[in-house]
C-alpha cells in the first residue's frame, strides 16, 4: 500500500512552525507496517494544493493531507480538494449543527466564520473530530493506478493524533486486510560513530526486499532493519548478521527507548547520582526512576582515585574534567569500578548527553552480569579502576 503525506500551511514551510505532524504520523505508520513513501509540505496556496493533491492521487492509494481546515481565509484545504477532484463544496448541515452545539455547551454563540468549516467536497465522508470544530473527510478518488483514498485532518497536533488514532488508523486496516507491507525491528548502539557502522555494515547487500536504516539520536545511534515483505526467516538471518557486527556496542533493542530499559533492569532498587562535567544529563535519563536521588557538584574531582560514592545501593559518579578527561565510578553494593574517558565533541551539550550514558551504560551492564568496562571506539579511555 503506497502512502503519500502532504502537510499545509504557510507556518510550516517558512519554518515558524515544526511539522511534527508529519514525522509522529509516519513512525506511527511504520509501527503498524506501512511506510510512507513520499512526504510534502505545501503553504497556503490554492494552485499548489490542488496540484499537490492531484499529483499525490495519482500515485498513492492513501494519501494523509494535514492541516488548513480552520474557519479562516487562508484555510483552503477543503477548497482545493473540491477542485482538485470535481466535487463541489457543499453544505454539510448535521456539521453545521454539531459545531454550533459545541459552542452553546460552552454558552457561546458560534461564529458566523466557523460556519466554512461545514463546507465539505460534495460526496466525501465526514471523519469526526470528537475535541474541535474542524472534522475530517475522507474523499475517494478514482486514478488510473486504481482507487486512491485522501483523508484530511485538521492540523492542531492534539485534534490531529486523536482522528488518526480513532478515525483513520482502523480504516486504513480494513482497506490493507491482513497484509502489511513492512516489518520494522529496531536497534541502539553507542560509543561507535555512524561511519563505522557503515564500514561494518553496507559492505555487502542485505537480503532481498530488506534495508538497513541509520538515525542518529545523540548520543546513540539507531539502526533499522525494514523488511518490505521479506519473509520471517530472512529477517531472523539479517538480524543475526546485524547483532553479530554490533554486540560490543549494543545497548538495547525494540521500540522502547534503552534509557527505559536500563531504568527497567533497576525495579526497585534506590539509584544515587552525583554529576560535575554532565551538569545534570544524567539526571535527564533517570528522572522517571521512583527510587533517585540526584545532585550536582562543579567542584567534583577531575582524577577518578579521588571520586567517592555510597558504600551501600548503586551509585552514579561523574566528575570534572581534567587533562586526562572525564572520571566516571560505579558504585555497586560496596563495589567500586570507574574509568576515564576522553571526551572529544564540538558541541557541549552532546558531549554531556555522551558522558551521561556512558555512566548509564555502566550501570546496565552490572545488572545484566557484564563486564562493566566496555571499549568504546569512540571514547578512548585513560585510566581504569577497579576494587
């Protein structure tokens, strides 16, 4: 099933406004086994929204247009889509009346402008709105590759997510029946940069109708493998390949984030952190831990001999930089492991983001039995402590 996005609205092209609409919208629909094959945003202007939506009709058996459904002038989605496909705005009166009853429940009068949002493309099917004035419709479309369905949202991200989820979402899986199209599995590694990942990993071709995708999401990098109707058997083997070039730098897989999972491993137990260099990062990947106490001192120690943590509990340690770069201790139940890390990265915040799940990833490997002191390819490491 070919799905095209088009996002509307002046806001957005000139960069006033960032389309997450769009970018939620497609990871929702690659969760469910659809990608979405062509993204477009269009401003507010009538000529290109026709063209734009007719150009997407005529590839597309779903295209999903966001936005530009308001009671204002420069609202003219629901115009073009009456000229793009032949039918004619037309009065929707039980829409009419449903925006007017939403307006006396508030004790308002409606508007006399809201009443342009009852102005449909004549034969579509209204897409109800439960939370705003705007609703949804859905125009059917007859193109030369066969039935082409165009579903229109309004663009307010709350209204917008909630008709996708209740409106669109269950429609979209009766037209695909049992059938999705691809099947996503996701990984996370760190302390291994993106290139040689690619060295590793695009040497030779993965098997047929799968790829391998990359996304950096300081300080990890995450990889996809897309199967676009690959069977289960070939995606076991590419998955085997994958784990077997990254296992040193794994540090987790799935849709849930690894700082959850790692949070996870934790469960009840008291989790202890005392930040210098990472000025609070790592309280930023911990804060939803029940069980935290957190601090922050400049005037931590730069060698790791002179760090200290709590004698009982799991500890997190992260001292000030020195010439060597950055301590980093581990303490776990009377235990004490650390290392130091050279941290090199042009922009402060990252480098903080990096140190912290550094620190983090100590963490997860002592629970889950491994050696604490991995070796990063990205982070030379100084000095090393245990006892």
């Amino acid at each position: 099933m070919r799905i095209e996005i088009i996002s509307t609205g002046d806001e957005i092209v000139t960069g006033l406004v960032v389309d997450t609409n769009a970018a939620w919208l497609s990871a929702l629909l690659l969760e469910q086994g659809w990608q979405v094959r062509r993204r477009l945003t269009v401003g507010d202007n009538l000529a290109d929204l026709k063209a734009a939506l007719q150009e997407s009709a005529s590839r597309a058996e779903v295209v999903l247009v966001c936005g530009g459904l308001g009671p204002t002038a420069d609202d003219l989605t629901a115009q073009a889509a009456a000229e793009a496909f032949a039918q004619p705005l037309t009065l929707y009166p039980d829409w009419l009346a449903t925006i007017a009853a939403r307006y006396a429940s508030r004790g308002r009068p409606m508007p006399q402008s809201n009443a342009k949002q009852a102005w449909l493309p004549l034969g579509c099917e209204v897409l109800d709105n439960s939370v705003g004035t705007a609703c949804g419709f859905l125009v059917r479309h007859q193109a030369s590759h066969g039935p082409s369905q165009l579903f229109f949202t309004p663009g307010v991200p709350f209204e917008f997510k909630q008709m996708v989820r209740e409106q669109i979402l269950p429609r979209l899986k009766r037209l695909a029946g049992d059938q999705t199209d691809t099947e996503l599995r996701r990984f996370y590694s760190f302390g291994i940069s993106e290139s040689a990942l690619s060295d590793k990993l695009d040497a030779s071709p993965w098997p047929s109708g799968i790829e391998l995708g990359y996304r950096s999401s300081m300080p990890l990098i995450e990889l996809k493998l897309i199967g676009h109707g690959a069977s289960a058997a070939d995606m076991d083997t590419a998955e085997s390949r994958l784990l077997s070039e990254i296992a040193p730098w794994l540090v987790g897989r799935g849709e849930e984030e690894p700082t959850r999972q790692i949070l996870a491993l934790l469960g009840d137990r008291k989790l202890t952190l005392l930040e210098g260099e990472s000025r609070g990062a790592l309280l930023g990947f911990c804060h939803e831990h029940p069980h935290l106490q957190a601090h922050f001192d400049g005037r931590l120690p730069h060698e790791l001999a002179q760090l200290t943590g709590t004698d009982a509990g799991l500890s997190l340690t992260i001292g000030s930089a020195g010439a060597d770069g950055v301590p980093l201790l581990l303490c776990a139940d009377g235990q004490r492991i650390g290392q130091t890390l050279k941290l090199s990265h042009p922009d402060p915040e990252s480098g903080r983001k990096i140190l912290a799940f550094a620190a983090l990833d100590m963490l997860r490997r002592h629970l889950l039995g491994l050696p604490v002191i991995a070796d990063y390819l990205t982070l030379p490491r100084t000095t090393q402590r245990h006892g």
